[in-house]
C-alpha cells in the first residue's frame, strides 16, 4: 500500500460521517466456491457484483478494507458523464469504431446510477439536479464551445449556459462567462452510494467479505484461486477491481496508472439565506481553471469544494488556506466561516487520460485508471463487465481489452503533479 493512504474513512471526512450504514459483514474464513469472484468493494466491484448476481450468477466480493474504503467513498459525488477527454480525442486514440462504442458507453452514464438508485432504493441523497462545466475566464469559452457540439454531436443532451446562466446557476460573481450544463447529470453522497450498492449486492444473493484483501491469486485446473489471510475462494473468473487502490502483491494493477490526489475541504451546515444564494439549484459544478476546482453542496447545506493535491504532512495546512482563499473569492459571502471537514483520496491517472480494461490471464479483468471520473464510468464499466461474462460473448464489450501496461515513471510523475499543484498555489496565491 502507498505509505501516504489514510487508513480509514473517517479522516475528517464529511462522507465517513453522515453516511448511511454498510453490511456488517465478517472477514472471510472458509473456502468458498463461486462462478465469478470480484475483488474491490468500490463502485466497479459493487456495480459488477450486482449485475452478475442479477442474472443469476454466483458472486463473492471481497474487500481489503471497508465498503468505499478507496476512491468510492472519498470523491466529490459529481455524477458526470463520459470522460475528462472529449469524443474527438478518444476517436483520435481509439480511432472511430472503438471511440464511437466507447464514447456511447459513457454517454448515458448518469442515467445508468439514478436508474439504480431508484430500482433498488438506494440511500444516496442522489439529486439529478444537473452539472456545469463552467468556465472561470472568458477565454476558456472556445474549449467549452467545442466540448459542448461535440457532445451534442454525440446525442448528449448537454446545453451552452451564458454568464447570466452560469452566475445565477453558481450564485459566484466569478462564474460570469458561461459553461456547459448537463441536465440528466447530478449529485450523490459517494460513500452511501457505494454502501447501499453493497447493501443491494447482498440482497440479490452476492456473498460478500470486508477485511478480507486477496494476498494470492493463481490457476488450478482451469480456476483461479484467490487466497486471504484466513480463506479461498475458487472461481472461473475473476474481476480485479482495485483500481487506484491496489494493495497487496498479488497483483501489478496499481503499475498501470499514476497516483494522483484530490483533497476536498467542506464547511459546516450553512446558515439557510447563505445556503440559498450559493449554487441554489444544487448542481454540481467544476471549472476550466489549471488547478480545477468543483463545488457543491450536500443534503445538509455544507459546501464541499476540491481541488488536486493530497493533505500529507507539511502540505495540509497551505492547501486548506489556498482553499479558503479560493473559496472566499468564488463566494464572498463565506469570508470568516470556518473549514468542518478536510480529507483527500487517489485516483489513478493513465497517460492517455482514457481508462484501461486489462485482461491479465484468461479470465482475469482489471479495469482501471478512471483518470478522477469514476462513479458513471466505475457503474457502467461493473455492469458491462458483468453482461460481458455472464452472456459469455465480448463483441458488445464497449471498451478495448488489452495486456497489462505499466506506466513509466509513476512515482516520479505523481510527485511532479503533486509539487506542481503545490507550485501554482503558491503562484496563485501571490498574484
Ligand atoms: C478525491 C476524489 C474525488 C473524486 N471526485 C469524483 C467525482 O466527483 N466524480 C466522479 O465521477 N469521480 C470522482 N472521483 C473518481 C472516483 O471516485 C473513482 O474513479 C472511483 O471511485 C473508482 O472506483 P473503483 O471501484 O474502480 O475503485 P475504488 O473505489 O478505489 O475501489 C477499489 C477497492 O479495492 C480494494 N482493494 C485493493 N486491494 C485489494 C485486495 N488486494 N483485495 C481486496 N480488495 C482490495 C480497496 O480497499 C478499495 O476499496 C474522485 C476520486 C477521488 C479520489
């Protein structure tokens, strides 16, 4: 495990303390026999775990930690379609046939977690109140003009929003200039989201193990063989779904992409007129700024805000002043509140910015490096997974299945994004 992860949830986090509760599972310690084994209680396990078990198929999850011990339950809660890349660069890497079933994969992504969100009850404060991408200067317009027809190109029912729109959507004198809404998109608690997937996973049949991280996985007779600290499970296939938050050495997941950090900071519960005339409508929203900030505010009326940079030792106290000072510039009426909550999370950054789909055996996927867009892509790419094994039949697989990559570098990168964030704070703050 990187040495900087937090252990737990509960670093401060606003998420670890409003959430609903998880299952109260034990740690696994008998030998078990299933058709599929997934491995990662995060959205894409959760997700995968579900679909399968839906169909009928046998399923045991087994987590490491907790339920959204990784970047399940420590993100923002922004439900946003496709990906940080636009549909014309996709197609520039994938090239057209792959981007187009890709790209349409993705499209519909929040449509798929509101959907389940209704169909199984889920206790997630999901609000499909709409996102914005908004611009923090002017001249950030023309990218945003050209994402937005791309979009549109694709069928997405996004919508150029002008200053007017974009200053009473954000309630922010310096959100002035326009943006791209995204109607369908919205909002969820992250952690309750990952928590009542779990909960609906155990209600369709999927057995599922917290405290019980895979230390082994290896082939016997045509089956994998995944071995914890105090049980088996044996399994035709398996879904390695650890992404960012790859532990243990049994496999070389966490060598596909770059550790990033995000950190969020959130207030208290706002008093109700200040509430009202930040982001009344609740949307979600992130700028086009070179230190990209989202913003939002949760069932109780808090704002959470987050930027990229981990909260490690001697960087936590000038990132929340950094924050602050953001903050107090994009909503003025802030000035003097206090920060409640502060905690940061990994993702896992891929060179390309496009996600991985890896076959590392036969019968072995390992998807990862959502590049900080995970809760669509990780719901879609779960049930994808699961339509994929459970019908036997990969033609209608959306996204390209390759061997395992490894980035170069990565440590040396990470700390390069890490210091440079550090950097333009340290700029920002002096300008
Ligand atoms: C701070 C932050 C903010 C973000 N904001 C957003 C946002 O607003 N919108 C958005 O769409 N996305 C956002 N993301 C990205 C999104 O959270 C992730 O892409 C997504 O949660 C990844 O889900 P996952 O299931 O693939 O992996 P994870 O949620 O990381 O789950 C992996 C799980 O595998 C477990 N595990 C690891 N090793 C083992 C092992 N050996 N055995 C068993 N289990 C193991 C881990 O404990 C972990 O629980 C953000 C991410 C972060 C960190």
């Amino acid at each position: 495990m990187t040495e900087y992860l937090p252990q737990d949830n509960n670093e401060n986090s606003l998420w670890g303390e409003t959430a609903v509760a998880g299952p109260e599972s034990e740690a696994l310690s008998e030998s078990l026999q299933a058709d599929v084994l997934v491995v990662g209680g995060g959205y894409t396990g959760l997700s995968a775990a579900l679909h399968l078990a839906v169909k009928g198929v046998s399923v045991v999850l087994l987590e490491a930690r907790s339920i959204g011990f990784g970047g399940s339950g420590r993100n923002a809660g922004l439900v946003n379609a496709g990906i940080w890349k636009t549909p014309n660069d996709v197609q520039k890497l994938l090239g057209p046939d792959n981007a187009e079933r890709f790209n349409l994969a993705l499209r519909d992504s929040p449509a798929l977690v509101f959907d389940l969100v209704e169909r199984f009850k889920l206790q997630c404060q999901a609000e499909r109140c709409g996102t914005v991408h908004v611009a923090h200067k002017a001249g950030a317009m023309a990218y945003l003009e050209d994402r937005c027809q791309q979009l549109q190109n694709l069928g997405a029912a996004v919508q150029l929003i002008d200053g007017d729109q974009a200053h009473a959507i954000s309630g922010s004198p310096l959100y002035r200039h326009g943006g791209i809404l995204d109607p369908g998109a919205g909002t969820i608690h992250p952690l309750s989201y990952a928590r009542s997937l779990a909960n609906a996973a155990i209600g369709e049949g999927v057995r599922l193990f917290q405290q019980s991280g895979i230390e082994s996985l290896t082939r016997h007779n045509d089956r994998w063989l995944a071995k914890t600290g105090n049980g088996e499970v044996s399994a035709e296939q398996v879904i390695v779904a650890i992404n960012a938050y790859a532990d243990g050495e049994s496999t070389r997941v966490r060598e596909s992409t770059l550790p990033v950090f995000i950190f969020h900071c959130a207030t208290p519960p706002l008093p109700a007129e200040i509430a009202a005339s930040i982001i009344p409508q609740r949307h979600g929203l992130w700028d086009t700024d070179s230190l990209l900030t989202s913003s939002r505010i949760d069932a109780e009326g808090r704002l959470v805000m987050s930027s990229p940079g981990r909260l490690h030792g001697f960087q936590r106290r000038p990132r929340e002043n950094w924050m602050m000072r953001k903050r107090d510039r994009l909503y003025p009426q802030l000035k003097g509140t206090p920060w409640a909550y502060q905690w940061s999370g990994q993702i896992g950054v891929t060179s390309t910015k496009i996600l991985r789909v890896q076959l590392l055996a036969p019968g072995l996927f390992a998807p990862a490096g959502y590049n900080g867009r995970g809760i669509g892509v990780g719901t879609v790419m779960g049930k994808q997974l699961a339509d994929t094994i459970a019908s036997g039949n990969r033609d209608d697989f959306p996204f390209p299945i390759e061997a395992l990559h490894r980035e170069k570098w990565s440590k040396l990168r990470a700390a390069y994004y890490d210091y440079g964030t550090l950097a333009l704070e340290f700029i920002g703050s002096r300008g």
